[in-house]
C-alpha cells in the first residue's frame, strides 16, 4: 500500500459531500442535467458582484510593478488594513492591520489557527452538527475532537453540555454560526454566556480555552437579523472565514484569520499565527486575488434571492411534513429524517433523483443536509419529486 494506514482510513471516514456529488455525475450522465436535483455542495451558482469584475478589469489593464512578487507571509498591508477596518465597522472596538493573517481560505485559517495553539493530545470541542473536516483539521496538529451538542429542538448552543465537557485538556471550541449544515445564527447572549461560562472555567481548571468562529457565511443573514461580532462577545476568540459565499469566490481560496485585541497574549498568538501560515506551506494567500478583494470589503452577492430560495424550499418541505427548523442564514436546510436511518433516506431520495447529504456525515444521524444556493428553477423543477418521496415514507397524507 502505497499511502499510509492513517490516511486510508480517514478515505474511508471522508466527506459524503463529495461521495453524493460524485453520484451525481452518474446521475446526470444517465438521465440529463435537467431532469437531476442535486442539493448536495455548497457551491454559490451565483456570480461575483459586478465589483469583482471591475475591480479585476482594473487590475488587469493597469498592472503594477512588482505585483506577483514575494510578499510578507501575513498578506499585504492595505489587505489586512482593509479587512480590519471592514471587522471594526461592524464591531465595537478596533481591529488593526497587525490582528489579520491573509490565508487561503476558510480551511487555510483554521488550519493555522490549530497549528498555532494546539499541543499534542489537546482537546478541541465541536458542536454537533458540524462541518465534517473539523475533526480532520485538528487531527491534522496533533488534537483530538469533543463532539457536544446543540440543542435537539433548535440547534442552539447548549452551555450545559458544553460545561460537562470541558476539561483541563480543553483547548478551543470552534462555533460556527450562521452554522452549516442547520443555518441557525448564535444570539449575542449565548455568545456572552459562553464567555462567562469559559472565564469561570478558566478560574477552575487553570488553562485558557479559546473560541475560533468560523465565519464564512456571517454576510448571509436573512429576515432582518444580523450575526453577532465575537470579539464584542468573547474576549479570548478568533474569527476565521473566507470570501467563498459572500463573494460567490469558493474556487479562489481567499480568506483571513483574525485575533480579537482584547485576547490573552494576542502579539505572541499573531506571531505563531504567521509562523503557522508559512511553514504549513500555503506561504501567502494569493497575491492577485488579495488586490482585489482589498476594495471589495463592503460588497457582497444579492442576499435577497437567497432568502427568496430558503423562503420557497422552505415552505414546499414543511407543506409536505417534513421537520425542519427554519434556518436564519447560510443557504442550508436540515430537515429531520422521516424514517429513523438517514442514509437509506437519502438512497430513497436517489429513486427520485434528488441528492442530499446523510446527517451522519455532518456528525449527527437522523437528519439530512439541502444545499439551496442553486437555481431557484432547479427547486421549483424538483418539486414533484419531493411530493413522490414524501408520499412513499408517509408524509403528505
């Protein structure tokens, strides 16, 4: 065998994301694009805003110097300006230029955020459900994951499980909030209340637990809400995100990392920070795509048709009867399995030809993940599919 034990068996544990887009193709190839529903990856099938493209017209017609040189490994300086003035805007403190690291991606941050604070065998909570390579990525240095749950009525953070778990190996949580696969947003109070839950514990146990929000959906928030800033809630917290959905970028991988001013030896976590970024061998994040999304900070794809498909799938799944709590941003559902074993639910599902993702996949069974951001003609088409499937596991009578 050619690669090594443990990385055959994480194969084996993978994504069933790309296990059920996979299928797709196979589907698509069989019966045609059109007549296939595939609510499988979260993958924007909107464009950039019209910005983008300016902004990259202007680049290419007026280059400058230099421009595809080495750089510092934490991005260039009016980047990570940019980015901290656009953190500032919707917080109430000031981020500076030297709380950001450019990264690629969301995944690139997350990565150096563990890389920079884990010690081998230390443990990092993660809320279930969750994005499935979490535990990857802190496998990845050394750690070792704390699943805990959400709330079962409301996928909301429940303090007292999350109390129960802690212990004095605990080093971070991630949150991730609006959260994929549920779409719900984590109120300021939790938020606060997660603080002083961790600053008690603090006090307890002697080891400093940090919070890293995961942030790459924190622009698509729906029905007037908006997503809390964690450095107004939690003192000890790092934001990671990219520029994947809010500007409808995935397949640049450009994202940052940033370090609440108000954190514990934040100077010393910076410069483990841009160490991490370096040696993990992404370097730098991209130098043409940090120029462009220098001016972009304030932009964003059109939330409302967003909206407009959680509104519309929405209410087409719970006119059938499936159990489904609404979710407040992102651009995914996670309804409740009709029948008790979610993966031979979504086999079902590929009678009909919609593909959906298993909740097991997501770290709790029973449940199964819709991805929306596709065309809205795709959900309408699908429609008469779904009332097929509801009629054949009993709901809709």
């Amino acid at each position: 065998m050619a690669i090594s034990n443990k990385i055959q068996t994480c194969i084996t544990q993978s994504s069933w994301i790309r296990k059920m887009f996979e299928q797709g193709a196979q589907l698509r190839a069989k019966f045609g694009d059109e007549n296939v529903y595939d609510f499988t990856i979260g993958n924007p099938s909107v464009e950039p805003p019209k910005a983008f493209h300016n902004a990259l017209k202007e680049l290419a017609d007026n280059p400058q110097p230099g421009m595809h040189r080495y750089m510092s490994n934490a991005g260039y300086d009016d980047t990570r300006a940019a980015v901290a003035e656009a953190i500032s805007s919707r917080c109430n403190q000031t981020v500076e230029a030297a709380q950001i690291v450019m990264t690629c991606g969301a995944g690139g941050a997350l990565n150096v955020v563990l890389k920079t604070l884990l010690n081998p065998g230390e443990e990092v909570i993660i809320l279930t459900p969750f994005f499935v390579e979490y535990k990857f990525y802190i496998d990845n240095h050394g750690g070792t994951s704390t699943m805990v749950p959400t709330l079962s009525d409301s996928f909301q953070i429940d303090l007292a499980a999350i109390e129960q778990a802690i212990t004095k190996n605990t080093k971070a949580i991630i949150v991730n909030s609006p959260n994929n696969p549920t779409g719900v947003i984590y109120p300021a109070e939790d938020l606060k209340a997660l603080d002083a839950l961790l600053k008690r514990k603090e006090q307890e146990l002697g080891n400093q637990v940090y919070v890293i929000s995961d942030e790459p959906y924190a622009r698509l928030a729906y029905d007037g809400m908006d997503v809390p800033c964690i450095f107004d809630c939690i003192d000890n917290s790092v934001i990671v995100t990219s520029h994947s959905k809010d500007l409808a970028l995935p397949g640049e991988r450009i994202g940052y990392l940033a370090a609440n001013p108000a954190m514990v030896g934040v100077d010393s976590f910076m410069e483990g920070a841009i160490f991490s970024n370096r040696v993990l061998g992404f370097v730098n994040a991209p130098a043409l795509i940090q120029r462009l999304i220098t001016p972009l900070q304030h932009e964003s794809v059109d939330i409302g048709a967003y909206e407009e498909k959680r509104d519309l799938f929405y209410t087409i799944l719970t006119d059938l009867g499936f159990e489904v709590v609404k979710p407040h941003g992102g651009f995914y559902l996670f309804p409740k399995s009709p029948i008790e074993d979610d993966v031979a639910f979504i086999e079902m599902a590929q009678k009909y030809n919609i593909l959906l993702v298993p909740g097991m996949g997501f770290g709790l069974p029973g449940y199964f993940r819709i991805a929306y951001c596709i065309d809205k003609e795709i959900i309408e088409r699908s429609i008469p599919a779904w009332g097929k499937l509801a009629s054949e596991v009993g709901l809709g009578k």
